[in-house]
C-alpha cells in the first residue's frame, strides 16, 4: 500500500477511500442521489478483507444512523452518509448521539429540497446541520468542504474533533462537491484501533464489563431536572470550549477589501473567481470562507466588517448562513443575500454583478 | 411427599434461594405484579450461569424497561424507540466475540420498529431479542398497542379495540419464524413458577445461539401488566 497516491475521483468516492484509510471501524448507509457513490465506492472496496471495517446496507436510515449509535456506544469510529430526504430521517438519532454523549460522523451531501425536492445541489441544510435539526439543545461540529481534496481530508479532521470532545461532527458537502472528480491526494493509512486500545483510550464504551470497573451505560435519559439540567450546562460549556478552540475559517484576499463576500462549500471555490474579477474591475473584494459552519467564524467576520463597507453573503438558499453573518456584523454595515435555489448554481460572472449592484448601492449614498 | 419446615431449612443452613449477583441493588421501579421484574431476574441469572458478565452487551429500548441499565450489572446501551435491533446490529459485527442482545416491549418491537426487527431476522444477526408482549403501551400509560386482542379495552381504545378501527392484533413472530435469518424462536409464559423454569431456559438457548452464530434467536415473553389494564 502507497502512502500517499495522486488520483482523479469524484467527492464521495475519496470521502470513501480517506474513510478506510483512517482506520475506520464502520460504515452504515442507504442509496441517495447524490451520495449513492460513498457505499458502493466502499463495497467494492471490500474493506472488512484488508483492514477489517465493517460496511453495511442499511434497512433505512433510520436504521443506519442507529447502527453509527451502536459502534459509536461501543467506542468505535463509525460513520453514516445520505443526504435531504434521508438526512431528515436520521435526526432523531442524531440527537440521540448528542444526548449520549457520543463521537461519530455523519456526511450531508446537500440536495435542494423541501420534500423530495431535486437531486441537484443546494445549500439547503444549513438551518438543519447548525441550527439542530434534532431536538433538544445541541451542537454538531459541521464542516464546510470546498472541493474534492477537502471531502478526503475532513474525514480525519471530523473523527478527530468528535473523539476529543465526544461530540457528534458533521461534514456538509453539497451535490456538487460529491458528484465532480479532481486530483486528490488521499491521507496516509493509519490502522485500525485493537479492542485493548479502545477500551483504554474510551473507558466510556460499552465493550462488556470486566470485574475491574463499574458496568458502563451509554444513554441520553435522565429523569430528575435537576441532574438533566447539570448535565445540558455541562455540555454547553463542552460547546463554549469547542467554539473558543475549533474555529475555523479561511480568508482569500480580505487584507486590503473594501467589500466582503462571506460564502461556504462549492460556493466559496467558485467565487474566488468573483473576487478576481472584482478586483479587476477595481472594487478591492475579499472572501470569507468559513471552513467550521458550527462553531461559526463570528470573530473572524466581525474583525473584517470594521473594514468593509457592505457584506454579500451568497448561497445555495433562501437566505440561511446570512443570519449567522448579520449577528456577526452587529448591524454595522449592511449584509446582503444572494442566492440560487432548486438546484441551479450560479457563475462567478452572475455573483460579480450582485456585488457590483450592492458596491454601487452602498457608495452612492 | 412431606414438606420441611423453614426452621429445618435454616438450621441445617441450607441454600434454597440467593440473591441474584448480577442484579444491582438498586430499587425497581416497576407496578406490583409487573413481569418485567421476573423477567429482568431470569436474563440476570441466564448471564450469571453463563459467565457472561464481562461478555454482555445489552441493548435497552424506550418502554418501561427503559432502565434495565441500573438493574443488570453489564454494560448497556440505551437505543431509540424501535431501534435496538439496528443498535444490536452494529453492535454485534463490530464485536462479534461478545453477546448482544435486546430487550424490548411489543409497542417498541412490533409497531414504530417492525422495520429494523425483522430485517435484524433476516439478515440472520447474530443477537438475541428479549421480546416482552404485555399487549399493551405500558409506560405511556395504557394504549393500544399492535398486540392488543380484539375487544380489549385501553386508552385509545375505549370501545375495545375493533378489527374495522383499528385493524387486527400482530402476531409477528408468526412472520419471523418464516425468516431463514432466525436460528432459535420461543414464545413463553412467566405466571407460575413452571412456567419461569421454562422462559429461563429458552433464554439460555437463545443466547447460545447467538453465541454459536446460529442466527437471531427470538424469545416471545407473555406478559402481564395489571396497571393499564382498564
Ligand atoms: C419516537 C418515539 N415515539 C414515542 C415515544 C413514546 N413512547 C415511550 S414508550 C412507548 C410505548 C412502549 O410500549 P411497549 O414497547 O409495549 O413497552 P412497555 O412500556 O409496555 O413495556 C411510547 C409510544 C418515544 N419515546 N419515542
């Protein structure tokens, strides 16, 4: 086995690939468009023959974000795949993983929606990803890929945050970041946890009880408020930490903008090409990518609106990631929306005469 | 036959009863005359003869047994309504050396998680499922439950439940036991003491079955709940 291989491939194939050179444990799925690839990258792979990884059709997803509950409960690295519709349907486990405390990732590999909606890519989840969509008071650590190379290497990076905080991460891809093929360089293999390591590096996990410890229950329940209530603020304040040490974010020529476009996922690859063309025109863009959706580069963004005139905030929906930037913004400088929905994605030619109408807007008054 | 008294018995020191050592010492939280107890007692023995403290995997589902965790002295992991076949799923395969198995009421088997049940069946996972029909939704305080018997009288149904409202009563493991995937089914009683000797032992062949990789093993428990009955 090459450590480190140049390929052409498609998002959801070395999302597949990283995942079995991660080390892994378990994958559980169920056929989506435009995700389908994930598992049957994975199947055909036969992964359990080499490093042992278990790869399992699911029933439902339902059933395939319960199947993460289990091997996340038992300490393993686990992970599920789907996207709108399916995504909908694991919440209630999600949250169920939140509640218990549990590390695992889930990939979102967006579709415009509501209801069946289209298979073509959107932005769309984003309430769902950062906002909850599960019930109850929760975070999941959610990152934004921006093209194939990131949908390899966030593998690791969302299995290392989930583990270190037991928190539950997400990656948020969208239809295009799966569905096109780039050069990647897949991540170098690392192997598999033994049982003995589990169960000395996550004495939490449910692996059956020796006599040398008390018996170990992974569980969200608990009845009396006032140990419910210790236990939601002893997660928040987990959440406080992840928001003041995991935040990330990342800047394309914003030292010197006068105007800042903020944008996530394939948007912000496609409009580093506006921010060129901006500049070309004169009007000093910059762009803001932010690479954690939850936690979200509050700071970052609100250092740079003390030197920008106006904010566009452009995205795959209705308007969603916009509200987290007007917090940010604190009302100092008008934030503008500009999005495509259904499925249609724009050019970088379209977003430059969106920036360009609100530069002329804003400096004219 | 000529009985001996209990004096006789605690003079010559002689064990006719002990305490059950996988079970905790914490206070059960189950209505008097609750199966669930009796059966709670009999997985703990099965698991104490068996050696299978340090071996066990116990899924709990959401029903009364809800909080086996604090009973049964292995390592639990508490599942989603209807869900626990797919957590015993991953669960056994990421650990196939250990026994897995469920413990779930009718509401929780046979209604919201019919899915996840008998794809577990089909697939033939190796786990073992403690199914215990009260015939009822008892922790939500008495509604029909997909078992429930024609003319039987709950919550949601006060009439009694009639086939053209409410459909006919589920007897799935009649659709389990057609599963190629199953490799040990039982359906048992636990109202006299006969009848307990009986449910324990089928529990004992249902975890070696799935030890022994034969297939799921299914164990039917007739039970009672005396609460919401109306
Ligand atoms: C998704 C979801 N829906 C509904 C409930 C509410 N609920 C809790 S227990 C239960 C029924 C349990 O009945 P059963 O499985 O027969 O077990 P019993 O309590 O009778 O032992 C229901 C509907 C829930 N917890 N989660």
């Amino acid at each position: 086995m090459t450590e480190q291989t140049a390929d052409l491939l498609k998002g959801n194939e070395a999302l597949a690939l990283a995942a079995i050179r991660y080390g892994c444990d378990g994958y559980f799925g169920y056929p989506i468009t435009p995700q389908s690839e994930v598992l049957e990258t994975l199947m055909a792979e036969a992964p359990w023959e080499t490093t042992g990884m278990v790869v399992m059709q699911a029933e439902s997803e339902p059933a395939a974000i319960n199947m993460v509950y289990g091997g996340a409960a038992c300490g393993r690295r686990v992970m599920t795949s789907s996207s709108g519709p399916g995504i909908s349907l694991k919440q209630e486990g999600i949250s169920y993983l939140a509640g218990a405390e549990l590390p695992a990732l889930i990939v979102n590999v967006m579709r415009g929606g509501p209801g069946l909606g289209t298979i073509q890519p959107s932005q769309a989840d984003y309430f769902q990803a950062v906002k909850g969509g599960g019930h109850g008071d929760y975070r999941l650590i959610v990152l934004a890929p921006a093209g194939v190379q990131d949908m390899a290497d966030f593998v690791s990076l969302a299995f290392d945050l989930a583990f270190a905080y037991r928190v539950p991460a997400m990656i948020l891809a969208d239809g295009a970041i799966g569905q096109m093929m780039e050069k990647v360089t897949l991540p170098p293999w690392r192997r598999r946890l033994t049982d003995a390591e589990i169960a000395e590096r996550y004495p939490w996990a449910a692996v059956g009880k020796p006599a040398s410890r008390s018996r170990n229950v992974l569980t969200s329940l608990e009845l009396d408020q006032a140990v419910m209530e210790r236990k939601s603020l002893a997660l928040q304040e987990r959440y406080a930490r992840i928001e003041a040490a995991e935040t990330r974010s990342e800047a394309y020529l914003t030292d010197d903008a006068e105007m800042l476009l903020v944008a996530f996922g394939s948007a912000a690859r496609i409009y580093r090409k506006t921010v060129d063309l901006a500049r070309q025109r004169g009007v000093r863009l910059g762009l803001l990518r932010p690479v954690t959706l939850w936690p979200f580069p509050t700071q970052a963004i609100a250092r740079l609106v003390g030197q920008v005139t106006s904010v566009l905030v452009v995205e795959l929906n209705a308007g969603q990631m916009v509200e987290d930037v007007r917090l940010a913004a604190g009302g100092r400088v008008p934030v503008e929306h500009y999005g495509r929905l259904g499925g249609v994605v724009f050019s970088p030619d379209e977003i430059l005469e969106a920036a360009l109408s609100q530069w002329n807007k804003t400096n004219r008054k | 036959m000529k009985r001996t008294s209990t004096d006789t018995i605690r003079r010559e020191g002689r064990v006719v009863h002990r305490r059950t050592p996988l079970l905790t010492d914490a206070h059960m939280h189950y209505c008097p005359g609750c199966n669930h107890a009796t059966v709670h007692r009999l997985v703990a023995e099965v698991l104490d003869e068996m050696g299978l403290q340090a071996d066990a995997i116990g899924i709990g589902s959401v029903g009364c047994s809800v909080f086996i965790y604090n009973y049964i002295d292995i390592d639990w992991i508490q599942a989603s309504h209807g869900r626990a076949p797919a957590v015993a799923t991953a669960v056994k395969r990421l650990n196939p050396s250990r026994l897995v198995f469920t413990y779930q009421g009718d509401g929780d088997l046979a209604a919201i998680g019919t899915a996840e049940t008998i794809h577990a069946c089909n697939r033939g996972e190796n786990i073992a499922i403690i199914y215990v029909n009260n015939s009822i939704y008892g922790m939500t305080g008495g509604q029909m439950a997909p078992t429930t018997p024609l003319g039987m009288r709950t919550s949601t149904t006060p009439q009694g439940r009639d086939a053209r409202l409410h459909g006919y009563p589920l007897d799935i493991c009649r659709l389990l036991r057609r599963l190629s995937g199953v490799g040990f089914m039982a359906r048992r009683r636990v109202d006299t003491p006969r009848h307990i000797r009986t449910a324990k032992q089928a529990i004992r062949e249902a975890f070696e079955c799935s030890l022994a990789g034969r297939g799921t093993a299914v164990v039917e428990i007739m039970a009672e709940c005396l609460t919401n009955k109306f």
